[in-house]
C-alpha cells in the first residue's frame, strides 16, 4: 500500500486539504509514491528484490558482459546487436561526436566558475539550435537524434572540464569506444583497460531507470509533443537535485569532509543531528541495497588497489557500514541502503574527475534511457497533464488596489 500523505494548505482561508478529502474522498500521494503513471518496456525496477533489467535482461548480466553501446542499441532498437549491428552504432556514434564551433566557443565565454551542469544542460539546449528542422521548422525525433545527444553529451563534459582548466579541448577519437574516447577527450592519452572498463560498466549501469524523476520529466515535457532537445533539456535539469542525480557530487564532498575511515560515524551521527540525509543513501524504490551498488564497489576496489591508494574506497566503504547501521538504528520503519550514487564516488574520484562533475557523467549515461523513453513516449503519446486539489481560498471579489490592507493571507 503506497504510503498516502495530506498536504496541509500553506495559507489562505480554503479548507484544508484533510477537510476537502473527507468531502470528495481524494487521495493524494506526496511524490507519487507508488503511483502508476504509465507503462514501458525499457527497464523494470523491482524494488523489493533489488533487481534491474532492461528490456528482460538482469543488469548483474550485462554490467559484466555487455559494453555500453549494447545497452544503447538494446534501448533505442529493442534487442542486443548482432556483431554488424554493433559496428555500425559504433560507427555512427564516433561521427557525431563533435560539437558545433560556436558552442564550444560558447563555452570559453563563460565564467570557469561555472557549475559543470549549468554547463551542459545549456549547450544541450544550444545543439537544438544547430540540428536540421524538417520542412514545417520541426526539429526530427527519432534514434538518429538520440545517438546525436548520446554521442555529444560527453564530448561537452570533457571540453567544459578542459576549458575550465585553461586548457584547449580535445578533438573526440572516432575510433574510440563512448568509455574510452570520453577518458581520452579529458587527458589526451588513450585510457588502460581498467579505467576504459570502469566508465564503460558506470554508463551501463546508469543507462536506464524506469519512470526515475528525470525521465519521467523528459517524458512529460515530450508528452506536449516538444522534441528532443526540449525532452532531454528538461531531464538534465531535473537530475541536478541532490535528491536525485545531484547525489553523486554530494556523496564526493562527503568523502572528502570525512577524510579518514575512523572519522565516518561521528560524520554520520552529525549530519542526521543536523537533519541532514546521508547522500548516496536511500532510495524510493529499493528496500534493499540497489543493485547496481555492488558493481560500482567492485570497481572502486579493484581500481583503488590496482592505483595502490585505497583512500576514497576505504572511506566509502565505512561510512556505507555506519550508516546503514545508524540509519537502521534511526529510521528503523524505512530501510534505507547504499543507492548507485554511493560508489560512485569512489569510482570516478579514483579516476580523476572532480566532484562537481560526477552528475554529468551520470546524465553521459542516462541519456540513453532519457532518449529512448522520449521516442516511446512519442510512438503512442498522450498529454500527460495530472490534477491537483485545490486547497486555497473560495472564490472571492476582486479588491481593486486603492483598497486592499496590508495582509499575510495569500503572501507566501
Ligand atoms: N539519510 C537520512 N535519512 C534518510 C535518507 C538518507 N539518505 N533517506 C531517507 N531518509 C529518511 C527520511 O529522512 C525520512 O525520515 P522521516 O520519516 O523520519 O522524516 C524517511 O527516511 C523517508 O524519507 P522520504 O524522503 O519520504 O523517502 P523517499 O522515498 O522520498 O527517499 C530519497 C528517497 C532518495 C530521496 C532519499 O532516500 C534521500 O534523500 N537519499 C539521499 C539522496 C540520494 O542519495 N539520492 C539519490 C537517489 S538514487
């Protein structure tokens, strides 16, 4: 049974929301837990269990087996590819990977203060100025403009981290894999293996997450039959919250405060005495660890002892044990365990980036569900425009402004 909350009326002289269902006998669930919204057949979420699949296939398969392409092409086009069907996404991926000059040169002109998704959430908006229109003006929606935004998301993450450095962004390599040619754009130096394997495994374990709050906007922003670029503009804004895909930062700055292992419990009981949230913990659908969460530890191990300095996955690991033993302690009615944003901050801190990017990388990966969900939307669209109650003042006369007083009711 979703959990069913009463929103209590911030002002005004309306009845209040409990008055009001007691009358109409609406049920309002706050954040639309539990709440069916529509269907897809991209990705299920089974939270009790705490198992992923796309399209049927267990992520604890395809994080292993399968390169982050696959997932594209099993997204966009229904299946896993046969060796040529590959090839050739591979293929029309590397072509599209270069950014208009005029963005890049949009990106030297701002302030290299500027926080890396503001960044990147504005140059996906710009890309719509610069992508063909069909003969009514329209921008086209389909999977060649996804693979267009898949191809591109990170070849803008890679110039922003360049330029805010001082330095000149790299050409992208179209011979290098979405995993290898990102690593390559940041440094110049074609990545190991291991590292080349690490973001590979992050984008396809972040490729997809059913009706997750970014998705389920760039779903709602398509539903108004606005495109693509629209679409996944409105997704990459919704994922900078630390709520949602902001966490990954947040959990960053959080190793970073703690500094030390043993420094992890007093970390933790402070932080929950200032009513703060552990990031990178909690989830609204897993009641138990998320899957994807041993995966991005694995990697953070093996990368940290394979670099010989273990630092950030010896911190990650203790504060996860803290805290879910304190939270259990806590919050004992809610089960609240490491999400997919815990790891990866170990992850991509052993590999180099910084902080404020993670959620960037993050948006590199999802951006194959964003676009895909966008086309499904799209294939047997309806406007999806919900109620709301209304709990403000009844209906009143209008009060010309000689005579209005000076008042509280309706100034919030
Ligand atoms: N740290 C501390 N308390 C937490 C918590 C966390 N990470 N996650 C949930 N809780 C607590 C809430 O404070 C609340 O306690 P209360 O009932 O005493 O007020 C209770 O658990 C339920 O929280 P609620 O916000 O209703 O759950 P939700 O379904 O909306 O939570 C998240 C889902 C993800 C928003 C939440 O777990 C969270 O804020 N996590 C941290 C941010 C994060 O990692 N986000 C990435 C998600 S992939």
């Amino acid at each position: 049974m979703p959990h069913q909350t009463f929103i209590t009326p911030s002002h005004g002289e309306g009845g209040s929301l409990e008055e009001h269902l007691s009358t109409t006998g609406t049920v309002v669930d706050r954040g639309l837990e539990g709440v069916v919204v529509g269907s897809t057949v991209l990705s299920n979420v089974e939270g009790q269990v705490g198992r992923l699949t796309y399209r049927g296939y267990d992520i604890d398969d395809l994080a292993p087996n399968a390169c982050f392409e696959e997932i594209v092409h099993l997204l966009l086009y229904g299946h896993l590819p046969t060796a040529e069907e590959l090839a050739s996404l591979k293929r029309e991926l590397g072509s599209r990977r270069t950014l208009p000059e005029p963005l890049v040169a949009a990106m030297q002109a701002v302030p290299k203060t500027a926080w890396p998704m503001d960044v990147m959430r504005t140059i996906v908006s710009g890309l719509a100025l610069f992508s063909p229109v069909n003969n009514k003006g329209e921008h086209v929606s389909d999977i060649h403009s996804a693979i267009e935004l898949i191809a591109k998301l990170p070849t803008i993450l890679a110039a922003w981290d360049r330029i805010r450095r001082g330095l000149e962004p790299i050409e992208p390599r179209a011979d290098l894999s979405q995993a290898a040619n990102f690593l390559y754009m940041r440094t110049g130096k074609v990545p190991t293996e291991m590292e080349e394997d690490a973001v590979d495994t992050y984008l396809v374990l972040l490729a997809d997450h059913s009706y997750n709050a970014s998705t389920f906007s760039a779903r709602v922003t398509a539903s108004t039959r606005a495109d693509l670029y629209a679409s996944i503009t409105a997704a990459l804004a919704t994922l900078t919250g630390d709520l949602h895909g902001g966490a990954a930062s947040a959990s960053y700055n959080n190793l970073v405060a703690i500094g030390s292992p043993q420094n992890a419990e007093k970390f933790v009981r402070d932080e929950l005495s200032k009513g703060h949230r552990i990031m990178g913990m909690g989830h609204r659908e897993y009641r138990v660890r998320d899957p994807r969460a041993k995966h991005l530890e694995a990697i953070a191990k093996k990368l940290s002892e394979h670099q010989g300095n273990t630092k950030w996955y010896a911190i990650a690991r203790e504060l996860e044990n803290q805290s879910q033993r304190i939270l259990a302690e806590e919050k004992p009615d809610r089960k609240i365990y490491a999400n997919v944003d815990f790891y990866t901050a170990p992850v991509l801190a052993d590999l180099g980036m910084p902080g404020d990017e993670f959620t960037c990388l993050f948006a590199c990966g999802r951006v194959a569900g964003w676009t895909a969900h966008v086309l499904e939307q799209l294939h047997d669209n309806r406007l999806i425009r919900p109620q709301a109650t209304y709990v403000g003042p009844p209906p009143g006369p209008f009060v010309p402004i000689d005579k209005r007083q000076t008042s509280t009711v309706g100034s919030a």
